[in-house]
C-alpha cells in the first residue's frame, strides 16, 4: 500500500494541477473550436447564409469561440477560430474576429443561460427584418423563440456599440430576435440549438411572407392563447418565457 502511495505521489509531483488543468482546457477547446466549424459549415450548406454572411460563436471560459472575419468556412482550421475575451481582447497573432463579435459578447452577457449564438441573413427572416416589424403571434409555434412574439430590433451599422446594445436588448426575453434591414440572430444552450432554432424562424418568416402577400392583415393569436403554448412548451424542456 505505501508503495503504491509513493508512486501515485511521484505522479502527482510529475504532473502538476495546474498543468493538467491547462491540457484539459486545451483538449476541451480544440473541440469547441472545431463544433464551431462544423456548425457555419451546416449553416451554410442548409443556405440559411448567403455568401460569407452569418457567424457562429460558442461561449468559452469567460469568453467565446467566433467564426474569424471574411473567410470562407470551408476553409476553416480549427486555428482559424477566435477566441474574444470577455472584455473584447483578442490574443495577438490571433486571426481578426468576425465583425460582428460585440453583439455575440453582448448577447451572452444579457444571457448568462446561453451558450451557443448563429446569426444569419436568411432569406425570409431578412425579408421580414428590412420591414423593421415584429412576427406576431400568427402562428402559434411563433412561442419557439420563447414569448408571444419574435421581436425586431431597431438597426444600428453592423460592428458598432449600438447594434450590439439593441442585440443584447432583443434577446434578453427571447432566444431569437430579427434585426432590421439585416437578418436574425438566436440564442441557445449549445450549438445545434441555436442552428435549429435559425431554421424554425426562418420557416416562420416564410410563412408569414406568403401569408402577407395574400393577407396585408392576417389575424394573430390572443395573447392567453401564446401563453398556453408557451406553458406547453415549457412543460416538454423548451426555454419559453411569458
Ligand atoms: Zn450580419
């Protein structure tokens, strides 16, 4: 028994807490890295982001993971994905991070519950944002973004302060908003809940754009209606709030 103590003790010596610890982060954020990649490249193929729009970000320590600026992600390295402190510092060498990194930052810090972010143009969901209106209730899987309506926020020029701060605003009581005359943005507890809550409003806005063409007014659910959804949709694990 006292031998095998030394042994487990001469370990010990051999490896230090601090540098497993260091090893661990770095296997854990190699991964996280590479989940990043995975998921702009699936953003893209599903063709929620036209060009090299849209950008994915992935809450890291006390900051975040962010697809890098103007590069196409499938030319992606794990390497090429940048971490962004929580105070917006960028490690030097590091690759330049996606424009739009404030309202990524600026949204986790309104959400401490989320951890994954995709923004994209899409389509239908860009379509309704350049109205600078809300999707209602006319719907009632509308409640996926988790209150009775997807809010808009108003537009700001991309990169800047003010967007990021309308950003944090919007989905402080949602976990997805639109943004006018830009795109929509969504909130999750991890990487594949954020993309497919992307897809949700995306298919949500084409609807409610074909439902606008034939019916400038469509009727929308009351508002006891949205929350009995919400209350349902609660009750089955989802984030929904009132
Ligand atoms: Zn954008």
């Amino acid at each position: 028994m006292a031998k095998v103590a030394t042994k487990s003790a001469r370990v010990a010596t051999k490896t230090p807490v601090g540098a497993t610890t260091k090893r661990a982060r770095s296997v854990a954020e190699t991964a996280a890295r590479k989940a990043v990649i995975v998921t702009a490249l699936e953003m893209s193929r599903s063709g929620l982001s036209p060009g090299r729009s849209g950008n994915v970000s992935q809450r890291f320590g006390d900051g975040m993971l962010i697809t890098p600026s103007g590069m196409a992600y499938d030319t992606l390295k794990p390497s090429d994905i940048v971490y962004v402190e929580a105070d917006g510092a960028v490690a030097k060498g590091a690759r330049k991070p996606s424009s739009e990194w404030r309202f990524h930052l600026s949204a986790y810090h309104a959400r401490p519950d989320g951890y994954a972010i995709v923004h994209t143009h899409s389509l239908h969901a860009t379509v309704i944002a350049c109205t600078g209106r809300p999707i209602p209730a006319f719907h009632y899987m509308v409640a996926i973004a988790g209150g009775r309506d997807i809010p808009c926020v108003p537009y700001s020029t991309f990169g800047t302060e003010e967007l990021a701060a309308y950003v944090a605003d919007g989905l402080t009581e949602r976990d997805a908003c639109l943004m006018a005359n830009h795109g929509q943005i969504t909130i999750a507890s991890c990487l594949t809940g954020a993309l497919e809550l992307a897809h949700e409003i995306e298919v949500l806005a084409e609807q409610y754009a074909k439902l606008l063409a034939i019916m400038p007014k469509p009727p929308v659910l009351a508002d006891d209606e949205m929350d009995d959804v919400l209350r349902r949709f609660k009750g089955y694990g989802q984030k929904a709030q009132g």
